[in-house]
C-alpha cells in the first residue's frame, strides 16, 4: 500500500498537507516545520509503542533509536509530545510545540487546525494494519510539491 503525503501550505512553523491512497483523499495532515521528514519514500511499520503502550505506525529510518531507549511518561495523551524524535502518524489537534517528528493526523477545520483526530486514525491505522496483516509492505510517500505561500 502506498499512501502520499501532497503538502499544500507551509507557514512559520507548520506544514499542512492531504494524505491519500492509491488517489483517494483520506484525511488531512499537519507536521512540524523544523522536524518534517524531507521529501521521498518511507517504509511504515507497526511497531508496539511503550509511551502510548499500543501498536503504532512509524515512519522507519535507519537512524531511529530503539523504542527501549524512549523515556517514559508519567501520562500519554494524543497531544503529547515524545521525548525522542519518532516520526509517526498519530492523532492530534495541530503541531504547536511538538518536536518529535510526528505527523498529525485530522480534518482541517481551518489551516493550523485539525478536527476528528482520532475517527480519522483509526480508518488510517485500520488500512494499515489490514495490509501489513496480509504481509503487503506500507510505503508512505512525501511529496516535493512547492508550498503555497500565505498571503
């Protein structure tokens, strides 16, 4: 499965972006604009999160510690940042203050602003880990499209 990421606007501090399969719109995305990932193609895994203590998607890099290097927190919500950089696709309502590479995901009620975080996770973790359950890999793709500047 290939999903792609098409960035649309980058402001002083966030990129918003579409995430789409096989063409078709899921939901929205927000990122980081000092920890995105540059553009290209990520294998995505479902790897068993000791801060959100379930399964998580994450973005695999070669450089990614090991989840046992992660310190604990006392108390993990969706809005919660990592204490280490960890690209994965999560739910949230935006990006402020968050420097753990994470991609957020939603539906953009206004730039900046994500609503319905966790309806739009679950169908996002569900088609993930139907096809990872098939042994199919999970690709994700970043776009290099140029950003569209704010007026």
């Amino acid at each position: 499965m290939n999903i792609t990421i098409t960035r649309s606007l980058q402001r002083p501090g966030t990129i918003d972006g579409q995430i789409s399969i096989y063409g078709r719109h899921i939901c929205d995305c927000e990122e980081n604009a000092a920890t995105a990932l540059p553009p290209g193609t990520y294998p995505v895994t479902l790897v068993n999160c000791h801060q959100y203590a379930r399964k998580m998607p994450v973005v695999r890099l070669s450089s990614l510690p090991p989840c046992s290097s992660c310190p604990r927190r006392p108390f993990v919500g969706g809005n919660t940042r990592l204490p280490l950089v960890c690209p994965m696709l999560k739910p949230g309502n935006g990006v402020c203050q968050r420097t753990d590479g994470s991609i957020i995901v939603g539906w953009r009620a206004v730039p900046g602003c994500l609503v319905r975080p966790r309806a739009a996770f679950a169908a996002l973790y569900g088609r993930i880990r139907k096809t990872l359950e098939r042994g199919k890999p999970v690709r994700l793709h970043i776009s290099s499209n140029p950003f569209s500047p704010q007026s």
